[in-house]
C-alpha cells in the first residue's frame, strides 16, 4: 500500500531540514515533502497577510506533488497551509496546523488597528528578531550560545543540534543563519488580522494540535480553533515539535487517522 503524501511547513525562522527528527518518526507511515525556507524566494515576496507566500505554498504543490497531501504546519507554516486549503481544498486530503491558533474578530480587528498604526512590532516577536545574532565561530558554538537561551530551554538536544547544523550556512570559516531575519522580521509584523474569515470557507478535514504551555495558545486562545479544527494539546510549548519531536509525531500520526477516518496504529 501506497503512503500518503505528508507536505510540511515550518516556523517562521526555522528551516523545514530543522525539523529533521520530528519529520524521521512520520517516514515510516508518510512520504516526506516540504519548502525548506518558506519567504525567501524573490518571486514570492513578504507582503501584508502573505499572499504570495500562500501562492508559493499552492505553487509547489501544483506543480511538485501528484494528488492531495495531507497539509501539515508548524505556526507560521499552519496558518499558510491554512489559507493555502481554503484556496485550493482540491490540492490537499485535510490539514493539520500545529500550535497554530486562530485569532478571533476582536483581537483580529485590533491587530490590524496596530498594523496601520505601525505598532505591530510591539505585540508580534518582531521587535527583538533584527538585533538577533546570525554568525557564529562553530556549530558547537551557536549550540552553546542557544543552550542558555529561554527559548531554546526545553528543545530535544538533537533538535539544537539540528537548528545549528542545518539552519545554517558555511560562511568565512565560521556559520551564518540560512533563514534571514530581515525577512522573519517582516513575516512577523505582517501576520494575516482576518483568518477567522477564512474558516467559513474550509471545506475539508482539519486538526490542530497545541502544546499544553504555548504561550501562542495562552494569549490567542483556542475559542474559534476549537469552532472548526478538532483539537489536540500536547506537552510543550509553542516549539513542542522541536522539543518533543516523537510525542509531536505520534500525535500528527493519531490525528490524521482521526480525520482520514482511518484505524490508528
């Protein structure tokens, strides 16, 4: 029997290779495929709501994988194969969004308030993302420096190790980030005000999976992802694949039973 196609999208920031041991514990149920650094290519520019970066999301898979797949994002990557489903349901056998959660009309209408006002730095990740450093002397060294990060507190060592091995490049003897943060700034601070919109229009199966501790979950809420996703909460915060990559592969694994209607392992 013929696995189903499994098309993965990352976090802003995080190169879909980062996720190297979260995506080895789905091989053995899917066949693997994913845009390794979404926003980067010059045809499909950062803009207000990330239009084109949802066209990039529909262009690969019109033209690099035969059938629908089942659509599977991380954040940044959940909310592109969001819209990406509700524009094409055709391209895609259902989706699951993980730690992903959809901003309701209020909170919406406010957070497109600020961004006309020029105040979305101050609510987004954005404000801290262009002073971030991007060069380092080693891997060694750009793991020892995340190690004592907040948000890398609780990541899978081989995660890390994984974020500074292939979240990067080789560059004048030392490392540089691959995923630039000019360009995750401006995902960012151009986050879409109107999902909830879009959740009228999705047509095909949907799960959501959030971590227990996600600070993303805690200041979004979870009222209108639980009116259209079914839900799922895991240990871990917002990164629990990277933290937990097997409990986080385990769980895609039981939704997408779930939802394909399919007798779980």
């Amino acid at each position: 029997m013929s696995r189903d196609l499994l098309h993965f999208s990352h976090a802003n920031g995080f190169p879909a290779a980062c996720y190297r041991k979260f995506l080895g514990y789905l091989e053995q149920d899917f066949r693997i495929s994913g845009i390794d650094c979404i926003g980067h290519d010059p045809d499909y520019p950062v803009t207000d709501g990330w239009p084109h970066l949802v066209a990039q999301l529909i262009d690969h898979l019109s033209t690099h994988c035969r059938g629908p797949v089942m659509g599977v994002g991380h954040s940044l990557g959940g909310y592109l194969t969001f819209m990406a489903a509700v524009q094409r349901p055709e391209l895609f056998k259902c989706i699951i969004l993980l730690d992903a959660p959809i901003l309701g009309y209020f909170k919406g209408t406010a957070f497109g308030m600020l961004k006309r006002l020029g105040l979305a730095d101050r609510v987004t990740p954005a404000h801290g993302t262009l002073e971030r450093r991007r060069d380092w002397s080693s891997v060694e060294d750009m793991v020892a420096h995340f190690r004592r990060r907040k948000i890398f507190r609780h990541f899978d060592a081989d995660c890390l190790h994984d974020y500074a091995a292939l979240g990067t490049i080789a560059e004048g003897g030392g490392v540089r980030l691959r995923f630039d943060p000019e360009i995750e700034y401006r995902i960012y601070r151009s986050f879409p005000h109107d999902l909830v919109y879009y959740c009228k229009r999705l047509r095909l199966p949907a799960g959501f999976i959030g971590g227990r501790h996600s600070n993303e979950v805690q200041r979004v809420g979870l009222a209108h992802t639980r009116r259209n996703f079914r839900v799922k909460r895991i240990e871990g915060g917002h990164l629990f694949p990277l933290e937990r990559p097997q409990a986080a592969a385990e769980a895609v694994r039981q939704l997408a039973a779930e939802l394909l209607d399919k007798k779980a392992p």
